[in-house]
C-alpha cells in the first residue's frame, strides 16, 4: 500500500515536470528569446501572483520587478504584457501591422458558438476589408435621413422624460442608461428605436449587460485559462450562450424584414449597407460578406455599443455627486454656452472647455478597460531585444497610461485640471488612450465621444443631482473585477433646474 502510495506522487511529480517542461518550451519558440517573467507553475500558470488582487494592479506589481514588457502564463499560454505608455505606443502604434492580431478568447468562442466572429474578434484580411467597411459607413453614411448626433439628440429627449419622471424619488440609473445608449445603436444598426420596456428590447440589453458581468467575473477568467475544463461544469457562461443565441435570432429577424423590403438607393440603416454591399461583393471570396457575419457583426456592434458608453456615464454621474462644487461649474459652462432654451449639440464641446474636460478626467479616472482586448503578433517579432512567436497574446495595460503619474500629477485622483490648461483652455494629452490605440482602437470611438458629450450636459442642463449620503461617504472606487471597472451600485435623486 506504501508502494503504492509512493508510486502515485512520484507520477505526479513526473506529469508536472513534464507539463512545466512543455510551457517552457513553448514560450522558448521562434527565433530569440521571450520577455523575462515570474515562474509560472504547472497548469495553473502565474495564477498565484495575480490573486487576491485588481488585474491592473497585479499586473503594475509585476512590472516594478520585470520592467514595461514581461511574460505571463494564463494557465498553459504565454502572454507578453505591455505595461506604460512607451512600451504600448511602440508596439500598437509604431510597430501596429505587426500587433494587429486579435488573441483567441475562449469565452468569446463559447459565445458565438464556434462561429467565426464578425469584426472585434477576426483577424486577417477579412477582418481589415469588415473593419474598413463599418469605418467608412459610420463615417461617410451618416446612418439614413438623420446625422448620428440628431439621433442622439432625439434619444436624449425620451431619457431625460424617463427622468423626470421619477419626480425626485431615489432610482438606480443603471438601466435607464442602457436603454438610452442602446436605442442609439439600434437605431443605427437597426433603423429603429425600441420602448424602455420593450421584450425584445430588454433582452439585448440583459445580453449585453450579462456578458460584461461574465467577463467581469472569477467564472469568466477561470473559463479563459481553462476552457476544456470549465466545459464539463455547469456555470454562467452555459446561459450566456443561451442570450447570446437569441440575441442574433432578434438581429435575423429584422435582417429578414430588412431584405424583404430593401432600396439599394435609399439605404435607412447598417444592416441596409451591409445588404447592398454583399450583393456588390458576392463574388470576391475574400470578403466574408454573408447573412451569418452580418447577423455576428451587428449582434457585436449592439453589445459594444449598450454599456461601455452607459457605464462611463453612470459612473461620471456618482463621481459628480461626490465632487459637487464640479458639477456646479459644469452646469454654469452649459448655461453660459447653451443656456436653458436649446438642447446642446456637438458644436458646443469647443466652446465648453471645462465640461470636457470633466468628461476626459471621468474616463481617464475610471480607466473603464484597465486591459485592452488582448492582440496577437501575427509573425515572429523582434520587440526590444526578444523575439515574440507568432500569435503569441499581447496585454496593453490601459491603465499605466491614463494613471502615469507624469503626465497625470495625483493620477489615483479625481481632477479636471488634468486636461486643463493654465489659461483654462482644453489640454490634449496623447496619453488619453481609453479606446486603446493602434490598428485595433474601438471603432466605435467617435460614436461613444459624442454620446458621452450630449448625454452628460443634457442631463445637467436640466437637473440637478442630489445624492442619498453625504458626499464625502460615497465610495467612487470601482467593484474589483477582471476586465472592466464597474461602478458601485447606487440610487441617486435629481431636482430639476
């Protein structure tokens, strides 16, 4: 029995040589030498020095040791962490087409069902002709008869009367703000608008709001490093694939009705351009332009364009209520510059330096996504003296750049003057990198910067915030997570102006 006893840990000390021996020898691939790192164990990877702890400030930790591009292992793989704006701005945007790869998440596999994703998680030259498509329709096309900012405009409408109607009782904001931030999207992708309490309309809401929780969580990050494994327990992210199934079943139908009734002379929305050009592009096999990836990129342009930009504002409106002699210049900025009888438009953002840069500090404070979406190298590269095989995961730290205590003084603090100037003009900072950069910044950027303006200063043009608790008592620091920095849950009241 002691033989046996004895003969069982010796077998386990073997396959744990051998498995750290294999991770070894897959980081040691291509033609030079991986960036320096912590021992990873077997299986497990460095899971032990990113525990207990935000993944930004592991990851901040382990670069005070290793310096601003090191190797982690998440399970079994090897990923090269770039940590600070030089090492980021270097790969992303000097060397770009080299980290211009999207790495392989699991969870998004599990999501799409092993279906090839549409434009966020493809890669190679269908990826560069969707992305250049998306681009350039958002861009040139205007979505329709309505400019995206009118659009906008009109959604602001019916949210501040969702506001107003709470008539100063405490209410939780988190979902009227994603019903407001994903009408626009809908409507751009959809050519529609839906009712806040829409069937339909509340499933891709739901959708979208439980897959960022997913992420967010311990169930996503273990799924992420152990795929196989987490595929035989029963877990969250077996519903999630349940949502998302029917997510796309809402997208097909209204593809469907779109077909039916499609002018190629008057397209009205997204899925009316992706319709005419798959008919202008149904023999070039290069471009994927399908039914399938239509359906994908739409479902994925809907998801991305429901809670990032209505998680910044509900987390910049608890950041006003705790700093609110800020919310007060704001509110006089808009009342000098737009007064009370209009709504504020795009035009206005040049003349309101202050309330820009509030906007700029909140996204820069929250660092929303302290990790980019992970990139790929699509070769073998040589980067500062290392050799990074070809599809090796890359990791930007968002997060070293917008809190680099150079370019921000106090970057763990709340404060507008980061982005003012002395004489009270707008500063720009290339720093400002809350959409990543590079080949793979958010193509949705220029969407979520005017939603993020119109939204904000309409809401205090016309109301004021009152807070539950003492100001001084509201915990502005995010709920500790993987991929994104929720807010606090928290009710708020508002009294109009």
């Amino acid at each position: 029995m002691e033989l046996l006893g004895m003969s069982t840990v010796l077998l386990v000390i073997c396959i744990s040589w051998l498995l750290l021996s294999a991770v070894w020898k897959r980081g040691a691939q291509g033609k030079g030498k991986m960036p320096p790192g912590p021992t990873p164990l077997p299986l497990i990877g460095n899971a032990l020095q990113l525990k207990g702890k935000p993944l930004d400030q592991a990851l901040r930790k382990i670069s005070e040791e290793y310096g601003p591009v090191f190797t982690l292992y998440f399970g079994m793989d090897p990923a090269v962490v770039l940590y600070g704006y030089e090492a980021i701005k270097e790969a992303l945007i000097d060397y770009g087409n080299d980290f211009a790869a999207r790495a392989k998440i699991p969870l998004v596999e599990k999501q799409s069902e092993g279906k090839v994703p549409g434009v966020i998680f493809s890669n190679g030259e269908n990826w560069k002709q969707i992305r250049r498509f998306i681009l350039s329709t958002l861009r040139n096309f205007g979505m329709g008869k309505k400019s995206i900012e009118e659009r906008i405009q009109e959604e602001t409408r019916y949210l501040l009367e969702k506001i107003h109607d709470t008539k100063g009782q405490p209410f939780d904001p988190h979902n009227l703000l994603s019903c407001a931030t994903s009408n626009v999207i809908c409507s751009i992708i959809l050519g529609k608008r839906y009712e806040y309490n829409d069937e339909k309309f509340q499933i891709l809401i739901a959708a979208a709001d439980g897959n960022n929780v997913l992420f967010n969580s311990l169930w996503g990050q273990l799924y992420n490093a152990f795929p196989v494994l987490m595929d035989l327990i029963p877990g969250p992210f077996q519903r999630m694939v349940q949502h998302c199934a029917k997510c796309r079943e809402i997208v097909l139908e209204e593809a469907e009705e779109h077909r039916a009734t499609l002018d190629p002379n008057s397209p009205r929305d997204f899925i009316d351009c992706f319709f005419i050009r798959m008919d202008q592009e149904k023999h070039n096999e290069a471009f994927d332009l399908t039914m399938e990836n239509m359906v994908i990129c739409s479902t994925e342009l809907l998801g991305a364009g429901t809670e990032t930009s209505s998680m910044t504002i509900r987390y910049g409106l608890l950041i006003l209520q705790k700093y609110p002699e800020i919310e007060e210049k704001v509110q006089e900025e808009i009342d000098r510059v737009v007064g009370r009888s209009r709504m504020p438009s795009m035009a206005d953002r040049g003349q309101m330096p202050y309330t820009d840069a509030v906007i700029h500090e909140i996204q820069r404070f929250i660092s929303l996504t302290p990790v980019a979406l992970p990139h790929a190298v699509v070769k073998d590269t040589s980067f500062r003296g290392y050799v990074i095989p070809k599809g090796t995961t890359i990791m930007p730290v968002l997060t070293s750049v917008l809190h680099d205590g150079k370019e921000f003084p106090n970057p763990t603090e709340f404060d507008p003057r980061h982005f003012l100037n002395k004489d009270g003009t707008f500063r720009k900072s290339n720093y400002f990198m809350p959409f990543s950069a590079g080949k793979r910044v958010c193509a949705g950027e220029g969407l979520a910067r005017m939603e993020l303006f119109l939204f904000f200063t309409s809401i205090l043009q016309n109301f004021k915030l009152k807070p539950l608790t003492d100001p001084q008592d509201i915990d502005i620091s995010p709920l500790e997570g993987g991929m994104n920095n929720f807010p606090q849950p928290y009710k708020f009241c508002v009294i109009p102006r």
